[in-house]
C-alpha cells in the first residue's frame, strides 16, 4: 500500500490498459448529445447540494452512484460528465478501500473521452494522486475547517477573477499533478484548484455545500473545531452568512461553463 508521501506515476497507464471502451484518439465513437452525468458520492447524505441542482434544473440527468457501497460506476456512451466527490477515504488507501480502484478507473475514463470531470476535495486530491502528485497531510497539520478565503493566480483570471470565502473541511492536501494549471491558492494550503486541459478540474474546497447542508458537518460528533487551523463554529456562521451568496454565485458561473444549460 502506498504511503501518503508517495506519487502515483504509473496509475494512469495501469487503468488506460483496462478501458476497452475508448479509441486510441481519445474520444469515443459515435457520440450524440448525452445527458447523463455520474455524481461518485462516499457517503448516503442527501443529494442537497449546487452541483446536483444545476444539473437537474439544466437539462441533465444526475445519477448518484455509491462504488464504497458496492455500486457499478457507469462507463459508457451515455455518460456526459462525472463529478467525483469528497469523503472521508485517504485516497491512496486503494488496498485497504478496493472500491477506489473503481473510482480512478472511472476517472481515467472520463479524462479519456473527453467529458467535463469535477473532483471536489477527496475527488481533487484522487485526480492528483492518479497523476503522480503527492497527497497528504502537511507536516503543520494544520486544518481547513470553515470558512476561507481563496485567491487567484497568475493567469486564472478565467476561473476566479478575485478572492473570494470558500467553504473548507479538510487536512489533506494535495500537490499539483503533471500537466495542471494551479488556478488558486489558501493562505494555510497552496493548492485549492487545478485544471487539466479545458474539461477536468479538481477543487479543494466545497462551494457546492449549501448553509444547510453544512450545518450537518457541523453537527458532527467528530468535528474537528479543536484542530489547529480550525474555525470556532461561531466564527463559522458569521462567515458564512457574510460570504455564501459570493461564493454561490461564482460557483453557479463555474457550473454553467463547464456544464452548460441543455434547457
């Protein structure tokens, strides 16, 4: 089993060798306007979240799919896109947690058939982990737990145009895998989003969890609001009353550009 500290160069050539279903180009044959796309959960919360509502309220058809549970991830003609979500798994953990390799393997797919991939916080780190990135805690230990702000870099202005507060509950983090473009960066974590060509992007940060829904990790037994790093859940809410309509709404233009309206 690999380690925290260890890439994983060779990964995407291991699961390319078992993709029957795509051409040597890249870009599967035959292809018509799909609607279908693969929502990868790790946890049986509800589907209350600003991805699965874009998608629903634009003409796709979100379909939840649990691989930690023993479900079949769907790769196929059909599949417009995937969003693979955050959890709980340590994403290099795939000998203790088999059903990651199902995971990566629908990962390779979509990057293989060129459909828009999202990898949000476990999601952007098993992207970078699949690539070769490191994926880990930082030595500091320091955590990301609340609301932060974000900033731009150089050049991705296209994607965040200025700093913003983000929602966070993390800490692990990720390096930044061959071939990405770093698109921001957190005063406590330099890599909090990446892009791959025009279609795959990992972010670190959850600005697909609404007030409400994060309000359950709050109310976890287990949060984790004495860490270093962490908000005091007080702090919390004052940031995010202040901050969520900005971050919903960028994250409502992020979501129209990289899955635009069908309807």
């Amino acid at each position: 089993m690999r380690q925290a500290g260890e890439g994983n160069s060779l990964a995407g050539l291991f699961l390319i060798a078992w993709l029957p279903w795509t051409t040597h180009s890249g870009e599967r044959k035959g292809r018509t306007m799909q609607k279908r796309i693969v929502l990868v959960r790790h946890s049986d919360e509800p589907a209350d979240d600003r991805v699965f509502a874009h998608l629903q309220q634009n003409g796709y058809e979100p379909v939840l799919r649990r691989a930690y549970a023993g479900e079949a991830l769907d790769a196929d003609d059909g599949v417009a896109g995937g969003v693979v979500y955050g959890g709980m798994y340590n994403v290099y953990d795939t000998a203790l947690h088999p059903f990651l390799l199902d995971e990566y393997r629908f990962i390779d797919f979509c990057m293989n058939a060129g459909v828009p991939l999202l990898g949000i916080c476990q999601g952007a780190q098993q992207i970078a982990w699949l690539h070769g990135a490191h994926v880990g805690p930082p030595e500091s230990g320091v955590h990301e737990f609340g609301c932060y702000p974000i900033y731009p870099t150089d050049g991705a202005q296209d994607f965040l145009s200025a700093p913003i507060h983000v929602t966070q509950s993390h800490w692990h983090g990720f390096d930044l895998p061959e071939g990405a473009q770093r698109l921001a960066s957190s005063d406590l974590f330099p890599n909090q989003a990446f892009r791959i060509g025009e279609k795959v992007y990992g972010l670190q940060f959850h600005a697909e969890v609404t007030p409400a829904a994060f309000k359950r990790v709050q109310d976890r037994p287990a949060a984790n609001y004495d860490k270093p790093g962490a908000q005091t859940r007080e702090e919390q809410d004052r940031l995010m009353s202040l901050h969520d309509p900005i971050q919903a709404a960028w994250f409502d233009g992020f979501l129209r550009k990289l899955f635009p309206p069908l309807s």
